[in-house]
C-alpha cells in the first residue's frame, strides 16, 4: 500500500513539474516573441520618421477616404496600412517580405485598431486588438495560438469564444495577407 502511495505521489510530482516546464517554455516563447515586436515596432517608427531613408516601406488601403456616411452606420472608414522591406534578395530583388499590417477603423463615436506582425519567415507571431477600451492579444508559433490575453489575464485556448477569435483572426490574416500579395503587382 505504501508503495502505491509513493508511486501515485511520484507520478503528481512528475507531473507537476512537466506543467511548470511547459510554462517556463512558453514564457520563453513570449518573451521572444515579445522582443521581435519590439524590435519590428521601432524599425516602423524610424521607418516612418524618415521614409526616404528607409528600406521599410508602406502600402496603405483607404476605404471611404471622403467619409461619406455609411447607411445605419454614419462614420465608417477603415485603413489598412502593410509595412514590408526585402525578403530574399537573391530570389527577389524587390522589397516583398511582410513585417506588420495595421488595421484602423473609425465608426461612428468609436475608434478600433488591429495589428498582426510576423516574423522573418512571414508567419504570424503576435495579433493585436484595442477594441471599446479591451485589449486582446493573441501569441502564435509555428502557425498555432499559445497564450490568449485579454488585458492582463490570460485565457483558455480551448474556450469556445477563444477558439472562435481565433479562427476569425487567422482567416482575416489570411485574407489581408492575400490582399498585400496582390498588391505587389502594381
């Protein structure tokens, strides 16, 4: 008996201690992710004090420039800005690879923003939602979600709402991304 006891407390232990590793890696995971947004942040910021001297450049959607009122709606007008600078040059010499895309909406009395930023290898590493005062964030690697936070709480991934947000923001990533690729053609 005692050493059933003993085996069920060893096998807690184990386990408790490969769900502390997890989290340790996903900290890990964050806090690198957390630092290429930085880092991407400040190069667009350089990037837009002096765009003449910069290899990030800007490709930016307007709908409704002349703020025409939208029908039940009034105010509508969304602006989709994609940053980019070059990706392989040996393949392409022309600036293609994407870094961040900005999504700005004005409606009616409210103000919306979403940015999805990705990393050297164009996949998504950060999506970004400031929305009546709510701020969410959703983490990826290796194309997959690994911490939702909305504020400073972070959520369940499996949670039916969560699951939800983040289908709809890999669909509207794809969507803007396929937006972007046609634009190159210009």
């Amino acid at each position: 008996m005692k050493k059933i006891i003993a085996l069920i407390i060893f096998v807690l232990v184990s386990l408790s201690g490969l769900s502390h590793l997890a989290l340790a890696q996903n900290d890990r995971r964050i806090e690198t992710i957390k630092k290429l947004v930085q880092k991407i942040d400040d190069d667009v910021a350089k990037s837009e004090a002096e765009p003449e001297y910069s290899n990030i450049y800007v490709t930016e959607l307007s709908v409704n420039k002349g703020n025409g009122s939208y029908p039940a709606v009034g105010i509508y007008r969304p602006v989709v800005q994609f940053y980019y600078t070059y990706g392989d040059r040996e393949k392409n010499p022309y600036p293609n690879r994407l870094l961040k895309i900005v999504v700005s909406v004005d409606r009616s009395d409210r103000h919306e923003q979403s940015e999805f930023t990705f990393n050297e290898t164009e996949q998504l590493i950060l999506y970004f939602e400031k929305k009546d005062d709510v701020e969410r964030q959703v983490y990826f690697a290796d194309g997959r979600a690994i911490r939702f936070q909305e504020g400073d709480r972070v959520l369940s991934l499996t949670a039916k709402a969560q699951s939800e947000s983040i289908a709809t923001v890999l669909k509207d990533k794809a969507n803007l991304v396929a937006i972007f690729q046609r634009s190159l053609g210009f």
